[in-house]
C-alpha cells in the first residue's frame, strides 16, 4: 500500500520546495506518506514529542479542550503547509488534537530528523515561514477566550462570519470561537431581545451592525482590526 501511495504522489513531492533537503530521508523511508480518510485523528494531545506533517492533499483541523471541557478550533491547515505540536517547541503546549477535516495525504517526520532538519537555514527558513503567523495567531485566539466575555468573542466571530449565522450549526460556531452551547445560546438569545439580531435559529441576521461593533469594540483592538 505504501509503494501505491508513494507512486501516486512521487511527482507532486518532487516538485517541492524543501524537496532537495528531504529528498534522502525519503529515498530511505525516514519521511515516510500517509494517506488517511477524513475525521482521522493524524495526532493525539497524548501523543510525545513534535508530531510534525506537511500536508500534500487535504486540510485538517488543530482542536483543544479548554480547561473547561469546551473544545475549541486553534488552526485550519491546507496543502502546502507544515502542521503538528508546534507550539510544544516554544516550550508551550496547547493539548491539541490534529484531525483530517477532508480526506488526506501527508509526510511525517521522525522528532530526531525533523530536529536535524532545522539545523539546514534552508529547511528552517520554509519551515517557520508555513506556522509563525499561524502559531502567533493560535496564541492570540487562546488569550482572548480569557481576556474577553463570551459576548465579545461572539460578536468579533459574527463581525468576521456573518454569513455563519445561517450555514454552520450552533455547534460548529461553539467550536470556533470556543465557548460553551450554553454561552452561544444565551448570547443570541440576548441579542435578539436587544434587536441586535433578527429571525430565528439557523436563519438570524445582523440588524444592528453598529451595536454589534460597540460590544466588540475592545477586542477589535485586541486583533488589530478597526
């Protein structure tokens, strides 16, 4: 089965970037493809050491737990770029499970070779250019769920997402603002009493944008969006 997926892939690969820098590790098998069907989970919270994939085909999803239980979206991650427990080599570690959103394919690499790797400027370079931002962003995401209400989080995520309101389920959006049922069920509820929104469940509508920009005014500077 490896010799079918690494037949089918052999091209694409040798046509990345960081391929000249992989390409013996891979001749050996040391980097080794995987290809795995969708709600796969391609690494544990559980799961030692750095975990790290690059991804060929697919995307997937970075998830925690809060302290509380609630499960929150950190990251999404397409083709073409590097995923894993990043966070855990800025001595940090955010407990996070990483799922195949869509099916996938994808390289893994060893923690002593991906570490021997980074050593090449070259490599290292590709590598903190594909989850700098990203890191940074997933550091950002956790701090505000402390910093800021429920109803701040929420209306930045509807200001961002309007569209939302009406195509994701209420717990999908629960995911990715990374609040309880519960806090997202009282928030819209709330709003729709203030007119803030309009309509029903699965069909509500910002109706006063302006309010809803006021409610999010602290935290919009906090993203550094105006």
């Amino acid at each position: 089965m490896y010799e079918r997926i690494w037949a089918n892939w052999q091209d694409f690969v040798e046509k990345l970037d960081i391929y000249p820098m992989i390409r013996p590790y891979l001749e050996t098998s040391q980097i080794t493809i995987h290809e795995v069907p969708a709600k796969t989970c391609i690494s544990n919270a559980a799961d030692e050491g750095y975990r790290i994939v690059y991804i060929l085909q697919g995307s997937v999803k970075v998830v925690s737990l809060t302290y509380r239980g609630i499960r929150i979206l950190l990251d999404e991650i397409g083709v073409g770029s590097f995923s894993g427990h990043i966070s855990c080599m800025r001595g940090y570690s955010f407990d996070a499970n990483i799922i195949a959103e869509t099916p996938c394919v994808y390289l893994e690499f060893p923690d002593q070779l991906f570490c021997h790797l980074m050593e090449n400027p070259a490599f290292a370079l590709e590598f903190y250019r594909s989850t700098s931002s990203r890191t940074y962003q997933m550091y950002r995401k956790v701090l505000s769920l402390t910093l800021f209400t429920a109803e701040e989080n929420t209306a930045m995520y509807c200001l961002m997402h309007p569209a939302r309101l009406k195509s994701y389920t209420l717990d999908e959006i629960c995911e990715e603002i990374g609040i309880s049922r519960r806090s997202l069920c009282y928030v819209l509820k709330k709003w729709r009493k203030e007119g803030i929104l309009k309509g029903k469940e699965k069909r509500d509508r910002i109706a006063d944008h302006e309010q809803l920009m006021q409610i999010a005014e602290h935290i919009r500077q906090f993203y550094d969006i105006p």
